[in-house]
C-alpha cells in the first residue's frame, strides 16, 4: 500500500485508474512498512482507496454513482457529488495569501473526492445523530454499524494526543469533559479546509467549509465555540481539541 496521498493533477485525463493507486504505481508516495493488523496507527488516504476498489468490486458500479444513490441521495444531500467536472457555481480554491489557484484533480474519490456544501455536509453530521427521525445512520446504514465506526481500534486509541478517544473507522471520537460523546473529522486538500462534528446523543452537529489554506483558522475558531456549547462550559476543552498557534 502506498503511504498519502498524492498531489492535484493538472488534467482529468491524468487522474490514474484505481487500481493503479492502491498497487502504488501512479505518483502516489512510496510503500508504508508491512506490521501486523491491531499493531500501529497510521493515517492513510489509501486505506480509503483500497474501501473504494472494494465497493466496485463487489457492487460492479463505479464508486460515485453507487455512493450518489446508497449514501447521498437517500440523505437529502442535494448539493452533494463525487463528479469530478467542475460547475458554474463552484467555489475556487485559494492559497494562504488569497492568491486563487488552480483547478486540480485528485487520484482517490473514496479519500477526498467529495465535492459538498456547509448545508450538505450538516446533513450527514446530523444523520450521525439522535436527531435524525431514523436515528444514527440516517436510515441508511444500520445504527449499530454507525456506532461501531465510531470505536476506536486498539492500536489507534490515544490517536492526535486524545485522552478519551482516538481514531476509528475515518472518524475522530472521543468524551467531552461533561460526559457527551464527540465525533468529528476534518479534510483538507490543498486551498481546501472543512470539518464536520456531532455529539450523537444531543443531537448537536456542525459543518464548516473554507476554500483557503487560511480556512483551519477559521475553522478551530468555530469549533472552539461550538464545543463550548456543547460542553457547557470553556473550561477542560485542552482535553479535547489542542490549538497550534499562528506561528505555526
């Protein structure tokens, strides 16, 4: 397996076929070393990959339209696509000093091909929830199976300095100091920041999304508050989410 993932390619004719990123054979960066399973965390877009090669495999439809009609649709998510061919409204990508960039074109849908909006992107934070008429899951996937995303694996406890959490199944959870179960995630691409959290049980959800490399600023602003909320209170928050200054 390839160990990240690789940068915007210029032209969609460019973009690799799938199997070609999961053998590691396109500009993807090199192997990762072979541990045993349960052993190590490591984040990796090509583990994603590999789950997108996997639903084509056995579903026989390529990822997008089996993700637009088993996922997307069923959620109301109506502004939501993995298309990769950019349309009017679009927002364009920009670099730290606003400067706009280029159009670019990733090899792994799976990983960071979803094209959404701030609107959209709530709606699958709250299909995590209780607030959903269906539940967690959204009446698209069973509940259990949801929760059971949310468990981190042995070896990816503690993950990202978490005192009361970790890593699961692409999503970070962990307990705020009164007790509420946290999920969250964010995703970045390059003139791209966005981030989605929910506390399931309460039915609280938030979605940001940026089109600057500045955005992460913006969006640990945000999530501050929004925690603080959620908690209660701004005290013990260090517990849960630590801040880089902007000097970094």
């Amino acid at each position: 397996m390839p160990a990240g993932a690789a940068p915007p390619l210029p032209t969609l004719s460019g973009v690799p076929d799938i199997v070609d990123v999961v053998a590691g054979i396109d500009a993807t960066p090199a192997a990762i070393p072979v541990v045993p399973p349960q052993t190590q965390f490591r984040y990796s877009n090509p583990g994603y990959a590999l789950v997108q090669l996997l639903v084509e495999d056995v579903t026989s439809e390529p990822f997008d339209r089996w993700a637009q009609h088993r996922v997307i649709d069923p959620l109301g998510m109506h502004h939501t696509t993995y298309e990769r061919t950019r349309v009017a409204h679009d927002a364009a990508p920009h670099r730290r000093a606003g400067r706009r960039l280029a159009d670019g074109y990733y090899n792994q849908q799976a990983a960071g091909g979803l094209r959404t909006t701030a609107t959209d992107l709530l709606l699958l934070a709250r299909a995590m929830t209780a607030a959903h008429p269906h539940g967690p899951g959204g009446g698209v996937l069973p509940v259990a199976l949801v929760e059971d995303s949310w468990r981190p694996p042995s070896a990816a406890r503690g993950a990202y300095r978490l005192r009361r959490g970790g890593y699961g199944l692409g999503l970070i959870s962990t307990v705020l100091p009164n007790h509420a179960q946290l999920v969250a995630n964010q995703g970045s691409r390059v003139g791209w920041r966005a981030l989605f959290a929910c506390a399931p049980e309460r039915g609280d959800a938030l979605a940001i999304t940026t089109n600057s490399n500045t955005g992460s600023f913006l969006l640990t602003h945000l999530a501050l508050r929004w925690l603080a909320l959620v908690n209660g209170s701004y005290r013990s928050l260090h517990r849960v989410i630590r801040v880089r200054n902007a000097a970094s």
